[in-house]
C-alpha cells in the first residue's frame, strides 16, 4: 500500500523568504503525487500535481514541486512567500492508472508566514 | 455556482443521537468521496461512490452509513453519535474515467458531539 510523509509538521518563515516543505512516499508501483493547500475553515483546494512527463511541476499561487523518483520525494517550494500563504499544506499520493482508488494524504504541514 | 457543497456547514448534537450530512456536486464527475479530517488535521478515506456504487469502504463503524441517490449526490448518515465522532466531514468528487486523482473538495462540515 502506498502512503506519504511530511517530514515537518509546522514551518514558521518571515514575509519574502523562501520556503520547502518536504514530502516522501513509499509505493512499489508508478504514482501520481499532489500537493493541496487549506486555509481556515475552508475545504481542500489543488496547488499542483505530477501525473507523468517533466519532473519540475509548476502550479497555483508561484508554487512549484520536483518530483524524484530516486528519493521518492516531491517536495514543495516557493521562492518568496506572501503572509497570504500562511495555511496548512497536503501532500497526497495515489495510484497510476488505476480507477477507483483514492487519494491518501499526509499529516499535513503548517505553513506560517509573518512580517 | 458551488462545485461541491455540504449541508450544514456546522452540526452540534448530543451523544446518542443521529444525524446527516448531505452532499452535492454539479461538476459532473461519477464518482464522490467522503473524507473525515480529526483535530489533528489527518484526513482520512472514508467511503467512496462511483455511479451509485460503493467502491471503497474504509474500516469505519458501521454506525455511519453512506447513501447515494444518484451519481452527483452523497449523503452521510450517522447512527448513536459517540464523542470521537466530532471532526470535519469533508465530500470531494472526481472524474474517475480521467483518472487523474484530482478531487474537487467541499468547505467540510463541522460536527460537534457533546
């Protein structure tokens, strides 16, 4: 069965810094990975996700996210974060091409952003 | 117009009672989800519904039962509320003939048991 880390569960950073936060998952079959982003009281919303092709995936809001195979990684970044990107973050993973299973998510990670 | 939407938004109930979440998308999707998130934050499968059929039936009491009328509705009926029920119900749906993974999330519902 697959599942997924996040390595931190909160990540305080200052206004314009840059920013990662880590994800690892374990499958022995091909995956698809995502990251989603909740803010309070809101549901999940899709940042990015890595399907096939190239290993650099850009998504929503300046984030992007590289997928490894080789460390079964796909770690999430942003060069400059805004106090507006203060959130929690999901990394998700589920199986490829196969119809009927669903996402299965990480712990989560706390991004808090301050000036 | 709402892509994925939970009725009520907030639910406070006594230990012992029963109560229902419902659930609607208008994206068209076949196949709907529901997901419980606990105070921690971990968000965990449920059930889920491909064209009225369920199709993934995590290990979850079977106080709480799911119900699908019809392929772009997923209710959530739960039986004699215990304490550990209170979390956030959240619905999702997708297209599972894409097969992409991607799931399409409603605001949650937030269930309090006193």
């Amino acid at each position: 069965a697959q599942s997924v880390t996040q390595l931190d569960s909160q990540v305080p950073v200052f206004e314009e810094a840059p920013v990662e936060l880590r994800c690892n998952y374990s499958s022995s079959v091909s995956v698809y990975l995502f990251w989603y982003v909740q803010y309070p009281n809101q549901g999940l919303q899709l940042l990015l996700k890595y399907l096939s092709g190239s290993t650099l995936v850009k998504g929503i809001n300046g984030f992007e996210a590289e997928f490894n195979k080789s460390q079964t990684s796909f770690h999430l970044r942003k060069p400059s974060v805004h106090i507006s990107d203060t959130a929690e973050y999901f990394c998700a993973v589920t199986l490829a091409n196969q119809a009927g299973t669903a996402l299965i998510f990480g712990k989560g990670t706390t991004l808090s952003v301050s000036s | 117009d709402t892509a994925v939407s939970q009725t009520p938004k907030y639910l406070v109930t006594q230990m012992g009672n029963d109560k229902s979440i419902k659930c609607e998308q208008n994206l068209g999707h076949d196949t709907m989800y529901w997901y419980k998130q606990d105070s921690k934050k971990f968000l965990k499968i449920m059930f889920s519904y491909n064209n009225k059929e369920l199709i993934i039936n995590e290990t979850v009491p079977n106080r709480f039962s799911p119900k699908s009328p019809d392929k772009a509705h997923l209710n959530l009926h739960i039986n004699s509320l215990e304490l550990g029920d209170s979390a956030v119900y959240f619905c999702a749906s997708s297209n599972l003939a894409g097969v992409t993974g991607e799931l399409f999330f409603g605001e949650g519902s937030r269930l309090t048991v006193l």
